[in-house]
C-alpha cells in the first residue's frame, strides 16, 4: 500500500507518499480500506520529531480515518462489525495511509446524514472532547464554558456540543472571521485573543466554570484567573509551553482544580470506553442535526504536506481532510 512517511523529522517536506508494506490485522482488530483521514496538530508535532507514537502504535502520522471493513483479525468473533462495514475510527497512528488496522473497541458507525468523507473528521474531536468536557470537566447545563481556538476542529466541535447540553459557550480565536463563525456555532461570549484579554472578558461575564484549554503553560496564570470558585481547568495541548506556575493560594481560595489529559497514550480499554461513550452520548446529536463536521477543505492523501502548511499557518476553520 502507500502511505504518508515522515522521512526525518522537519517541516512538511518530510512528509513522503511512499509505498510501504500491508498493515496486519492483529489480535481484537479489524483491516479498514481507508477513504479519509483527518490533520490534527499532534501530527504535525510528531512530523517535527516531538510526538513519537506510544509504542505498538503505527509510524504513520493519523489519529483518525474513514473507510470500509476489508478484514476481520483474529479474535472479533462476534464484535458485530462485518466486512463491508462502512465505519469511522479513532487511532493511535496510522491514518495517513491506504489500509489501517483499528482495535475493534475504536470503531464507530458512520453517522446517519454524514457522508464517509466527512465522517473523518470526526473520531478525533468528538472522543477528545466528549471525554474532556464530560469525563473529566464534569460540563452540565447551565454553566459557562471557555474553549481556546474556537475555530481548530476541537473549538468548532466543543462549541455545538456544549450548546446541546446546554452551557453557555465563550471562545477564544485569533480573527473576526473566525469569531463570527464561532457565533454561527452557538457560542455567546467571542474574544479575539490578539486584541482582547480574556481574563478581563471572562470576569465580565461572572467567570468560567470550565476551560477546555490548547495553550498550556503561557495561558496558565490567566487561565486560573478566569475561573470562577469551584471552576475546573483541562489542559489538553502545549501549544504555549509545558510548564508554568500557579497560584495555589488562589486555586485554594477559589476551590479550583487543574487536570492535564492526553487521548492517544490512553490503554486500548480506556479508549473504547470513551469510544462507547461518544456512541451512546455524541452520536445522537450528530444524527439529529445538533452537531455538523465542520470541513475547512478536503485534499488528496498525497499532499499532506499542503494541508500540514495551512495547519501551521492557522489559516483554517475546522478539520482539514486528506482523500484517496
């Protein structure tokens, strides 16, 4: 088969279309015939050489892909999946590529009235937010929210999904377009982060009950500074560093608490417990209409070296999706 290789690490020129050998189905996985994938901003940290995949991961960059079932491996007796099955799927790597092996427990149905190119745009964010907002945040409704990059693919899709459950949303986004967008989505509160303090803007509202935070380390203080008491902060990225100081006199005063979490060193059971989550909770609303993929633009699978480029340049709103 073909896949995406990073040939060294670097910039997307490290990105080779080459062909490669066939993935193997191995023990409770299934051999998916991949119709799409989707960028996510690990990739590109894993092509500059700072992600490497969790070990018996594919080398392959891709979290997340589209297809057809072409073969069962051992051990899927009776998992109800069955050659033909046009499916979605959470990876560990591997999505940039022609075939993908996927533990069972990571495949999801293609929702109804979503197409299976754009199904790929979904796996990735509806896990990683499901898990973040609910599992660990705790989101209910009625309470305020703060997303940083509402408009990446997680931003979009956390916006629509804690508006069906009934939070108020605010955001974070580096352009008016894109904060009007975001406004389109649902979310009430929109501050442009070039020219704004959302600290400020978040006190004016009353506070946030829960951030769902991109940045890391830089946005730390500010972060902690924007809650209000009892309010939780979840660091899902590093974008702005890994390490910074807090408060502890003020997250004491306040009550608040910080989680750190990552989705793709998770244990296989883990994952397909947010992956059965994410079916039973998040697919619904996909299926009536309250959560759309949102698709920046679709390339060919060969030019992931474009698309890597437009990722960094942040010059998307949305997934950016690679085809066959």
């Amino acid at each position: 088969m073909h896949a995406i290789r990073i040939t060294e690490p670097g910039g997307p020129e490290a990105l080779s279309w080459s062909q490669v050998p066939d993935p193997v189905a191995g023990e409770g996985e299934v051999l998916v015939e991949v119709a799409a994938t989707a960028v996510n901003r690990a990739d590109v940290v894993q092509r500059q050489g700072h992600y490497p995949p969790p070990p018996g991961a594919s080398e392959y960059p891709g979290l997340e892909c589209s297809g057809t079932i072409v073969e069962l491996g051992p051990g899927t007796e009776g998992s109800g999946w069955s050659v033909g099955d046009e499916v979605c799927a959470l990876l560990a790597g591997g999505g940039y590529a022609e075939r993908a092996a996927v533990p069972v427990g990571q495949l999801l149905p293609i929702p109804e009235g979503v197409g299976v190119t754009e199904a790929a745009a979904l796996p990735e964010v509806a896990c990683t937010v499901w898990s973040n907002l609910v599992m660990v945040g705790g989101l209910r409704a009625g309470e305020t929210v703060l997303v940083h990059g509402g408009g990446s693919g997680i931003g979009t899709f956390a916006i629509q999904f804690a508006r069906a459950l009934g939070a108020r949303v605010a955001v974070t986004a580096g352009s008016e377009e894109k904060l009007a967008f975001c406004r389109d989505l649902g979310a009430e509160i929109t501050i442009n982060y070039r020219t704004e303090d959302f600290t400020e803007r978040m006190r004016e509202a009353g506070g946030a009950d829960l951030i769902l935070d991109i940045v890391g380390g830089s946005y730390l203080d500010a972060n902690l500074r924007s809650l209000a008491t009892g309010g939780r902060l979840v660091v899902i990225a590093l974008m702005g560093g890994r390490s910074a100081e807090a408060d502890l006199g003020r997250m004491l005063t306040k009550r608040l608490s910080l989680h750190a979490t990552s989705l793709r060193s998770r244990p296989l059971d883990e994952k397909s417990a947010i992956v059965a989550g994410v079916l039973e909770q998040v697919w619904p609303l996909v299926e009536q209409g309250a959560i759309r993929p949102v698709v920046d633009r679709t390339l060919p699978m060969r030019n992931a070296a474009e698309a890597h480029s437009v990722m960094e340049s942040s010059a998307h709103t949305g997934k950016i999706l690679l085809t066959r």
